[in-house]
C-alpha cells in the first residue's frame, strides 16, 4: 500500500462527497439520480461508477450526513432514495469552504509568473 | 444529529444485519435493472443489457463488499470468541516484535525504488513506522474482515479498519507507550497472541522488549462484573537502560472474553475497552 496511492484515493473521496452532498442540497434523489446528475453537471468529466458511489452512500449516511429513505416508484420497485440532514447541510458548508480554500491556494501557485 | 444516527447505524449494522443485508441488495439489483433498462432501450436486448451492466460492475457481490467496508459493525459478530491479536504496548524506539502477525517496524527501511537508484541524486527515504496486525477469530482462526481498530495514545484515538484478510496498519505510530484496541465493544477483546510471549527485537544489539508468559487472572472492571484474563509482565532495554526501571515493574492487564451484544446498547462516544483505564488490576489472583 504506497502513500501516494492512499492519498490519491482520499482526495477522490473527498471531492465525490462534496458532490454528493451538494447534489442532494438540491433535491432528494436516488443513487443512479446521484450519478446522472453529477455527470450532467460536470459535463460528462465525472462519470461516477457505481464501485465509488454506492460505498460513498452509505459512508455520508453512516456519518449521518444524509439519510436513506425507501420509496417505490412507478414500477413497484423499491428505491431507496437519500436526502441531506441537517448534519449534512453544516458538512456540506464546511467542505465548501475547504474547496475553496484549496482551490484559491492551488490557483495562486498556478498563477505565479 | 450525526452521533445518534450513526448509533442507530452501528445498531441496525449490528443487530438488523439481515434487514441491512436486503436493503443494499434491493438497492443495487434496482439499479442494475435501471441501468439495463437504459441499454435495451438503445436496442440492446434486455439478458445482454443486464449482462453487460453487472460486467461493469464486477458484479452485484464486489460493490456489496466495497459498501460493507464503509459500515461500522458489518463484521461477522456471530462469532464470540475473537482474539485481537495486537501489540498491547509497544515502542517507537525502535523495538521490533517481527514475530507471526504483528510486525513492528523500525524506521530505517529503505524503499526498494530509493535503494536501487544511485544514492547521490535520490538519497534513500524511510519508509514511515508502521504497526500493523491481524484480527482473528478465537475458535477458528479465520481473519476477521472490516473490524473497527483504535490506536490509543492518551488523549488522541486513531481509527482504522481490518481489510478483507483482517489485516490492519497504522502509520506513523507515537513514539512512547500506547495501546490498541477495538473501536466498538463488540471487539473489545485484546487477547496478546501467545505468539507474543517471546519476542525479540529485530537488532539485538540495540533496545529489546520482552513480554513475559502471562497468568491467567479474573479481575473486575468498573462496570462491577469480572472478567477473566491474563496479567503481562513487560520488560525491555530502552536506549541502553532496563525498562521498567529496576525496583518497578510493568503490568498491563489483557482478558480474552468477547464482549456480548448488550454492550453496544450502553456505547458511550470515546468509551471503549482501554483496559489501562477501565480494569483495575485489584482483583488479580
């Protein structure tokens, strides 16, 4: 297990549950929901596998960042659709924060002439 | 609030493992079908459409586990009896116990792509100390996969998990005396392998550390009720000096009796078996 593999995967995490949480400040939805609309609104640059999404679900909901709440849609099926808590709602702003104090650091660096 | 939800979750994890169990599956089998529903209407047919969508899953079992891995209390706790198979205490200083399944090791591992590169231009990095071990099962000797585990280093908890093989590590361990233990009540069983009762340091010539065969004792713990296990005796060379200092001696009390069910109901945040705190060695035979 190599550091920079370990790192790699944490960063990934990360910015996944930033997304997730963002995307269901918005509206409850369920996982494949999730996904599409993290694709839509990146563009097609995060196409989220299902590998990373279902595990990074139950992480938020375990966290108690958003909650799982089963539902059937119209083919009787039952769907298991998750919303942002209230938790998650302060998670979610102190993330942001982090986000962005990331990304302004990283920009500066990029800037320099 | 995120501490009561992940109770319920640690619970339902816990005691509702079938329930659990069936809702991640009804939520990947309807994603699977939503997913292989999309395919057959670009005119794929529908046996090849799910096909083709479980192929790039790497099938339903594969994110199932991946999604176990991320669930506090998903480990096999039907099975009572488990050893913790740890370092109880251990030190920094270099002191290695290379022996079975806990490995303890000293910081001057050279990484193989540093050493095979011309010293000069890429001086050797260390490899950062680790602590790593096993959790296996008391009766059968199976790993136990997904168990939480704490370092303990007062005041500080660090937290990490087994992996499918039960195998667990922690980098960058603290550099005086700290305990392991595991995260939830449920493991809190920290029996020291027998394979520990005689271990060397890797450089004889430097510190050394000793764990001496150990008595079984019963002593009682704060919540009044006994509990049986056995009293070590640690001793060692540090840096050139006898440790435990001569005239004083190093006990640490270590019981290898699972923890039932009921324990989780009274989990309290940070409370856990730290058996330096919570056992008083009073009641030692």
């Amino acid at each position: 297990m190599s550091g920079i593999r370990t790192q790699k995967i944490e960063l990934l995490r990360g910015t996944l549950d930033l997304m997730i949480l963002r995307i269901l400040e918005l509206q409850p939805l369920h996982g494949i929901a999730i996904a599409d609309r993290i694709r839509q609104s990146t563009k097609g640059a995060f196409h989220i596998q299902a590998g990373s999404l279902f595990p990074a679900l139950h992480r938020l909901e375990q966290e108690g960042w958003i909650a799982g709440e089963w539902t059937t849609n119209e083919k009787d099926r039952r769907i298991k659709s998750y919303r942002l808590t209230a938790a998650g709602r302060k998670q979610l702003s102190a993330e942001k924060r982090t986000w962005e104090r990331v990304v302004a650091a990283v920009t500066q660096v990029l800037d320099l002439s | 609030m995120p501490f009561l939800s992940k109770m319920i979750s640690f619970w339902k994890n816990l005691f509702r493992r079938q329930q659990v169990e069936a809702d991640l599956n009804d939520e990947l089998q309807a994603y699977v079908e939503e997913m292989a529903e999309r395919r057959s209407q670009a005119g794929v047919a529908p046996e090849a459409a799910r096909e083709a969508v479980l192929q790039e899953l790497g099938g339903i079992e594969r994110i199932k586990d991946l999604v176990r891995q991320q669930r506090i209390g998903f480990g096999d706790y039907r099975r009572a009896a488990v050893i913790v198979v740890v370092a109880l205490i251990a030190f920094v200083s270099g002191a290695s116990t290379a022996v079975g399944v806990v490995r303890w090791h000293a910081a001057a591992t050279v990484e193989q792509s540093s050493a095979s590169a011309p010293p000069k231009t890429a001086p050797a990095r260390e490899r950062p100390p680790v602590l790593e071990g096993r959790v296996v099962d008391d009766a059968t000797g199976e790993p136990i996969p997904y168990v939480e585990i704490g370092l303990h280093e007062t005041p500080i908890r660090r937290f990490t998990y087994t992996d499918d093989m039960g195998h667990f590590v922690f980098t960058n361990p603290p550099s005086h005396f700290y305990s392991l233990e595991s995260g939830t009540q449920r493991w809190a069983i920290t029996h020291v392998s027998p394979l520990l009762s005689s271990c060397a340091s890797s450089d004889p010539d430097k510190d050394f550390f000793e764990f001496q065969p150990s008595k079984a004792v019963s002593v009682k713990a704060k919540d009044g009720q006994p509990r049986e296990g056995e009293l070590v005796v640690f001793h060692g060379v540090i840096k050139g000096k006898p440790y435990p200092p001569p005239g004083q001696e190093f006990r640490r009390f270590r019981y290898s009796q699972s923890v039932v069910e009921l324990r989780a109901v009274n989990l309290a945040p940070g409370k856990m078996a730290d058996l330096g705190t919570e056992f008083t060695a009073g009641g030692a035979k």
